[in-house]
C-alpha cells in the first residue's frame, strides 16, 4: 500500500512540474524582453569583436531583441547572424527565465599571418581564413612567397599548428616563404643561417632532426658557422659553410 502511495505522489508531483514548465513557457513568451547580456568569453585573450559591434550589427538587420517579446525573437536566427562574422568561432543564443537574451561568444584564434598575391590574412586554429582588417598583437609567423589559400589552409595550416605546440619552434620560426616550386624555406629568429625545409612532407621528422642538430652541433661550431642548413634530404641534414 505504501508503494503504491509513494508512485501516485511521483506522478503527481511528474505532472506537476510538466505544467510548471509549460505554463512558465507560456508566461516567459509573453515578457517584454528588456535586457540583451552580450559575454565574449575569450575578451581578456583577443578584441576582435565586442558587444557595440555586436549590438549595432543586430541593429543593421534588425534582429535586435529589446523591446520585443520573446515569442517573436528567434535566438537560431541570432545565432546564424553572428557566426557569419569571421572573426567569431562560436555563439550561442538563449532566453533566460527572467525574460533577458543573452548571448555567448567565442573568438576565433589566428595561428599564422599570410602575405601572398591573394592578399594578406590570417588563418586560424581550424584551418579558416581570417580577414587581416583587425589589429593582433601576440606574436604569429608570417607566411609569404607562392602561397594559393588552398595551401595556406591545409600544409601551412598544420605546419604552423605544430610550431605552436612546441615551444622551442614556436619562438624560433619567424617567417616561412614558399618558392613557387613549392620548396620551403625557414627564417630563425635565432642565428643567421637559412634553413631549406623542402616540401611539407614529413616536416615532423625534419625538424627533429633540425633540433637535434641545435642540440649536438651547434654548441661545438657556434650559429655563425653555417649559411644555409638544408633539410629536404630524408634522413639527412646537408649544411653551408660561410
């Protein structure tokens, strides 16, 4: 008997909290919506975009919310606005049970500059171009030379990935230029020496051996030793003497 009392009091009370729900909807569509909350997550990192952009684009094509009810704003439509802006990664739109919209933003993250007859531009952590119209003060690596957006977007891509995740690299590289045979050639910020990468295949291999070479040669011939350190044949560090 007590079973049975205690599942007739769950569904009860199921039911119950079903109805609050529906009638709070109900009550929630029917608010004035009087405050937009507009958070970049990533502020602090990155000021590529901030809520007056965000506002004044809502504003533009007349999605902004205040004034409106709820029932009439369609946060999937907000949303697809603002990812169109190619400066953002992600957004996120919603209505809170106050009856405010507020929405969350992540920034993309640049990983290389680009300066190829295309024009210049950024490409981000995913592989996506980024306009340049946008100051970025942490340091990147600057690619120019032969450079189609195709490469820019998948071997520069993942070449400057790995730059960045390694530290010594990451502050060594400064610049990478592709010849039009599509050769590659390094710039170290440390040491007056070329490096010849050759084509992207296998540059993990190739600058391991280009660290090893740091590692055991340079402390006995000092980095004024050589001109050109080239790398492009497999297994094989070949160097130029001044």
């Amino acid at each position: 008997m007590k079973r049975l009392f205690f599942i007739l009091v769950t569904a009860l009370l199921s039911g119950y909290l079903v109805f609050a729900i529906f009638v709070a909807d109900d009550k929630r569509d029917d608010v004035i919506c009087r405050e937009l909350i507009v958070v970049v997550k990533d502020s602090l990192d990155r000021h590529f975009v901030n809520e007056n952009g965000i506002v004044a684009s809502l504003k533009n094509v007349g999605l902004y919310p205040l004034d409106r009810f709820l029932s009439q704003i369609n946060t999937d439509e907000i949303e697809r606005h603002i990812i169109k802006n190619k400066l953002i990664a992600t957004a996120s739109v919603y209505k809170t049970l106050s009856g405010r919209i507020k929405i969350e933003i992540t920034q993309k993250t640049p990983v290389l500059r680009v300066f190829s007859s295309d024009g210049s531009y950024y490409v981000d952590e995913l592989g996506h171009i980024m306009p340049s119209d946008f100051q970025y003060a942490t340091y990147l690596p600057v690619a120019s030379g032969s450079i189609e957006k195709s490469l820019a977007m998948s071997d520069l891509h993942k070449f400057a990935l790995f730059l960045q995740k390694h530290e010594f690299w990451n502050n060594q590289i400064e610049q990478i230029y592709v010849y039009p045979n599509k050769e590659v050639e390094l710039i170290p910020r440390v040491g007056n020496h070329r490096i010849i990468l050759g084509d992207f295949d296998d540059f993990e291999v190739k600058m391991d051996n280009l660290q090893l070479f740091y590692e055991q040669a340079i402390p006995k011939m000092g980095w004024g030793k050589y001109t050109i350190v080239n790398l492009k044949y497999k297994n094989q560090i070949v160097c130029t003497k001044k």
